[in-house]
C-alpha cells in the first residue's frame, strides 16, 4: 500500500508541475564567459543558434574561418537569423529578404540590390574559442570582457575529448559550488575527499586539489597508488577544468565542464573528457583504443555527476545556510562568486517569488 500511495503522489505532483520554489530564479544571471557550442558543431558556412540567459544567440563561422557570435534577428524586419540563414562568403545572409551583414556586423547588401544598402546592424557579441569549445561573453549592464579564458593544453597523445550536455533545473553558481562542498561526497557519492591544496580563491579564478577515496575503508594503500588525484581550476562560474591522474596504471584524464544559464531556473551543463594511459604507449594503435574510451569515461563520469542532479533541482538556495563543521569552505566560495554579479543579490529570489518576476535586479 505504501508503494502503491507513493507513486500516486509522485505522479500526481508530476501533474501539478514545478512547485513555486522550483519556478523561482535562485540567484540573477552571473557575468562571465559562458561555453554554448564545440568547435566542431560551428564549422565553416554553418550557422547555429544556442540558448544563454533567455535570448537566443546565432554562432556561425565564415567560409573564411572567422567564428563570430550575433544577436538573433535581422535589423530590417525582424527575421531570426537562426532559422534559415545562411553563409554568403565571410557575411551571413538573413533568411527573409537576403540582407547581408559583413562580420562587424554592418548591412553590405540586400537581396534586390539596394544602393547603397540600408546604414543597418546586427548586434554582435564577443566570442572565444578556447580548448575546442566556444565562449560568449554576457554582463548585466553591458560591459565589456574584463578577463580572458586561460587555456589548458592538452599532450598531444591526448585525444579528441568527448561530451555530453544536461540539461538541468539549477544555476551556475550551485554546479561550481559542488567542487568545495566536501560534505556531499560521502552522503551522495560514497567517496571522501583528502585535500592536497586549500581552494585558492584568486581574481576570476579558483584552485584546489583533492584525492578521491572509497569511504568506509581503509585508505592507507589507496592514498599511495590508486588513489585519483584531481586538479580543479575554476575560470568564472561557467569553466572548470579538471585533470585526474591515477598514480598505479599510469592514467591521465582531462575534464572540461562548462555551466550556462539558459534561462531564470535552468543550467545547461556541458562534460567533455579525454583520457591516456602511459602503458599504452603512443602509436596510432594505441591512440585509437583511448579516443574509443573516451565515450565510456564520458558515460560513467555522468552516471556519477548524475547523483547530485535529483538534489539541485529541488533545492533552493540559502543565503545564511546552518553550515556544520566538514562542509568545506562554502562561505568563502560564496563570497568570492559575489564579483560575478553587476547588481546585489535580491532577497526576493529566496523568498517564494512566482514565475514571471525571476529575482533578476532591474535598472532603471
């Protein structure tokens, strides 16, 4: 009967929808750069539209090779360059009366000719490519880049990472905030982490460095050989960069995570990984047999980091939490991510506020 009481409650709760906490912005949209493609899903003549903080932003790569990132809809009337535009050589063509905008974003032709064309502009946006993965820069009140995305190179035996996105009920802060919440790894994931390096709070970016262990046994063997020992570099609240070395089979693996805001409630998470193994050698056997366990890694890198999705999407967010001792340094990781805000937090983003009005400070 229990069982039977329980799914019909979960099922009727499924009908009702999102609770008004779950509709509810946790904290405003951050500044930063944030990942919103691979370099291999913009290539040359192609034009892609991806979601960040509630606007659509239209990628495309001229024919050139020139990646640039736009504001969606055409200056004329209006059409999304999203949804039928095409590349013309280095401009890219609106889709309704084959305008075309050269890649500073100036009108430098019409579909019938006008001469000269109309003094019009597509809005652009600054854009990265950095480690394969494409960066667009947003900030509140406008402002432009005040920091730049460290790249972290890759060993050429290293293979092409492979990745995967989630789509999640959360907000960038709350994904990074995981790194230094060392409580949650016993509980949720059955690990616990030793602390090789204090998190570094530094500028934009954030360092630390960590064994993983099996908790519940005896660590002492673990600690010397096949422990993973993981460095994390944070660039904003959208990178992270994860390097695991594995000590006793000599295995190296990069990660990459990238957290964008796609809309009030909802993150997009991104996990790339790539992975080599020192007795594998390097030759091109050896380099096809770890790119093939690239995608295995990817799936149980996921099935793990999968484990905190239930939590967060639930959860609210407490700007006084009742923190106990072993949490980690959640307040001074706090503090620090205060930088990525142009406007104060508004209290109203904890305190119950339907959809609609999402906690977003607003100018005047």
């Amino acid at each position: 009967m229990q069982g039977w009481s329980t799914r019909r409650r979960d099922a009727r709760l499924r009908r009702l929808g999102p609770s008004r906490v779950e509709r509810t912005a946790r904290l405003p949209y951050p500044d930063g750069w944030f990942g919103l493609a691979t370099s291999r899903e913009v290539r040359r003549g192609t034009v892609v539209t991806r979601r960040l903080m509630g606007d659509d932003v239209v990628l495309y790569r001229t024919r050139g090779g020139r990646l640039r990132a736009v504001r969606p809809f055409c200056p004329h009337l209006g059409a999304h360059l999203g949804h039928g535009g095409t590349v013309r050589g280095e401009n890219i063509v609106c889709p309704f009366h084959h305008f075309e905008f050269a890649p500073d974003g100036a009108c430098v032709a019409t579909g019938y000719g006008s001469s000269p064309p109309p003094k019009a502009r597509l809005g652009t946006l600054h854009v990265r490519e950095v480690d394969d993965l494409i960066y667009v820069w947003r900030h509140a009140q406008g402002q432009p880049p005040s920091w730049e995305i460290e790249p972290w190179p890759l060993d050429a035996a290293f293979p092409t990472p492979y990745g995967k996105r989630h789509l999640l009920r959360d907000h960038p802060q709350d994904v990074v905030e995981n790194i230094v919440d060392f409580g949650h790894l016993t509980p949720v994931h059955g690990t616990v982490g030793e602390v090789l390096s204090e998190p570094r709070f530094e500028a934009e970016r954030l360092r630390t460095s960590f064994r993983i262990l099996p908790a519940g046994r005896d660590t002492a063997a673990w600690i010397s050989s096949a422990a993973p020992e993981l460095t994390v570099r944070v660039q904003g609240l959208g990178i992270v960069y994860t390097s695991v070395e594995v000590p006793k089979i000599g295995c190296h693996i990069r990660t990459v995570l990238t957290a964008t805001p796609v809309s009030p409630t909802h993150v997009e998470v991104y996990v790339s990984g790539t992975m080599w193994c020192d007795r594998l050698g390097r030759g091109r056997a050896a380099g096809a047999l770890t790119s093939a366990l690239s995608r295995p890694l990817a799936w149980v890198g996921s099935f793990d980091f999968g484990k905190d999705f239930p939590v967060w999407a639930h959860k609210t967010y407490l700007e006084h939490p009742r923190l106990a001792k072993g949490d980690g340094p959640i307040m001074n990781y706090r503090r620090w991510a205060r930088q990525f805000y142009s406007e104060p937090l508004d209290p109203a983003c904890q305190a119950g506020r339907p959809d609609g009005d999402h906690g977003v400070q607003r100018r005047a």
